[in-house]
C-alpha cells in the first residue's frame, strides 16, 4: 500500500513538472537507460519528448555529432559509458577510461554549446579515495587516487563532478548534476557471466545449478540501489535540483558480500558449491548510504533488497 502511494504521487509531480519538454537520454539502449525511457513512456506525459541517443544513431567520438543531437533538447539524461564488473574493469582498464572521458567531454560541451537546461550524469563510488573505509561523504572525493583496481573508471567519473564546476563557468545556462549512484541491479540486466557485475552473475550462475567459482572478495562491505528505485531518483533530481552540484544517492542498506551471495542462493533455492578462489583480497567497507536523497529530493526508498532481488531472480528466470 505505501508503495503504491508513493509511486501514484512520485508520478502526478512527473506528469506535472515535464509537461511539453524534451529530453535526451545517452546509451539509450543500455540498463539504466530502458528503466528510464519506460518509466518516462508509461507516465503519459503531455507532449514529452523523448530523444534515444545511441552508438547506433550517434558517433559519440566525434564532438559535431553530439552537438547536432542536442539541439533544441531542454534536458540531459546522459548515462551512456564503458561499464562492467571488477574482472571487466582489471582487463580493459586504459580502453574504459579513454571511452569513458571522450565521451563525458565531448556530451558536456555539447550540452553547454545548446544551452540545454540541465544535464544529469551517473557516476559510481569507485571515484572515491581508496584509503575511506566506510561511509562516502561528498566533501571527501578529492582525497587520494581511487582503489587500483578501479582506477580508471574511478578516476574518469571523479572527473564528472569537476567537469561540472569547469563548464559551468563563463555565465552558462546549464546546471551539471552529478549523481554518484551506490551499485544499481535489477531486471534487464545483463547475461554476460564474464564481465557482469557481482549479482547479475551470481544470479545466473546459481539458477544454472552448478558448481561455480567466485572471481572477487566475500567480505567486502557494499551498497546497492534498484533500479526502479534509481530511475525515480533520476526523474526527481531533473526537476528539484536547480544548480550544479554532485552528491551520492544510495539505498541506506550496506551488505557484506558474503551475506548477499547467500541471499541469492536461498531465493534461487540454489544446491551446488560456489568456489571462492579470493583472487581479490579486499575487506574494504564502502557505502554512502540516503542522506543526500532527503536533503535534496526528499525521497524515499520504495524497493528494499529483498524486493529488488526478487523481482530480479524472477526476470532472469524467464530470460534464461
């Protein structure tokens, strides 16, 4: 019943505050972005326009592409980017960080040259020194060089909340907003047992019913937001947030990796033996939990993990 409450007043103020504006959304055809574009189409806003931006219509590489795109467009959703788990990442560092950074610039001076009102962009809590062990506080991002293992991309989405200090000089019309998203999971995401993030795979390898080996850490502390939960939180901060600003976006639920993987082997009714080879040393514990989402949006969290896993489990069981 509060779920529902609250999602039936989350989307009268959408439908409110977006009437006949037009947005672009980046990786249009990538995890985050298909949540989004669904949430946006199902709110049946009056003449909302919708601007999917993709490789595929796109040359994001070469800046007079992006500038062509973003014309006329009032907002900014830009969530394109190299991403993948921790074995992605080690194996294709440099390439993910040359990607990544090409990509931000050449959206973010796009976006200033069109005056489009706002541009929104995800980053991740690798950007974070690795010496914090605990909670992500904004004023700390600064510190030290991230995590080794996670510094290319940690460094390419630290750069986001500089960019947006950069660009908004010069009496700009655009506000850059960052949001430092805790890890996202939900339905939809992807099948790639190789490179996929720590539940996706999990997951699926626990639904296959087989013995299988455990590539990072199990006592590594983390945090995790659904999607859904993600999506709204996007939507939110295009229309509440008013300047350029970074700040982290959380569930407020931090798990030790172990407790998570257990979680998924009972929901899965999973039997077989998962082979922890501890290639990854790392008891590190990193989270930001919710503050920021009450101070700035005033939002509350609608799908707990065990909600959000379940509805997850429950995709993959009809995908695989």
């Amino acid at each position: 019943m509060r779920q529902k409450k609250l999602q039936k007043n989350y989307n009268q103020f959408f439908k409110k505050k977006l009437e006949n504006k037009k947005i672009a959304v980046t990786g249009s055809n990538g995890f985050i972005s298909k949540h989004l574009i669904k949430e946006l189409k199902y709110l049946k806003i009056k003449k909302l326009k919708i601007k999917e931006i993709n490789s595929k219509n796109t040359n994001y590489f070469n800046y007079k592409s992006l500038e062509r795109n973003l014309k006329s467009v009032d907002y900014v959703i830009h969530l394109s980017s190299a991403t993948g788990g921790i074995k992605y990442t080690k194996e294709n560092m440099s390439e993910q960080f040359y990607i990544t950074m090409i990509k931000d610039l050449n959206v973010f001076k796009a976006a200033k040259k069109n005056k489009v009102k706002k541009l929104i962009t995800i980053g991740n809590l690798h950007a974070y020194p690795k010496n914090i062990n605990g909670k992500l506080i904004e004023n700390k991002i600064y510190g030290e060089l991230p995590f080794p293992g996670h510094l290319g991309i940690g460094w390419s989405k630290r750069n986001l909340s500089v960019m947006g200090k950069i660009f908004s000089k010069n009496n700009t019309d655009t506000k850059f907003i960052t949001l430092y998203s805790a890890n996202c999971y939900g339905p939809g995401d992807t099948l790639d047992l190789n490179y996929g993030h720590i539940i996706p795979k999990v997951i699926i390898q626990c639904l296959k019913n087989k013995n299988f080996d455990l590539f990072g850490s199990l006592n590594a502390i983390r945090e995790f937001i659904y999607v859904k939960d993600l999506v709204k939180i996007i939507i939110l901060s295009l229309i509440k947030v008013n300047k350029t600003v970074y700040f982290n976006v959380g569930s407020g639920e931090a798990i030790k990796i172990s407790k998570l993987v257990n979680i998924i082997r009972k929901k899965t009714s999973f039997r077989k033996k998962i082979i922890n080879k501890n290639k990854i040393i790392d008891k590190s514990k990193r989270f930001c939990g919710n503050k920021n989402l009450k101070k700035y949006l005033n939002y509350k969290i609608m799908f707990n993990m065990n909600m959000g896993l379940s509805e997850t489990i429950s995709w993959y069981k009809k995908v695989l």
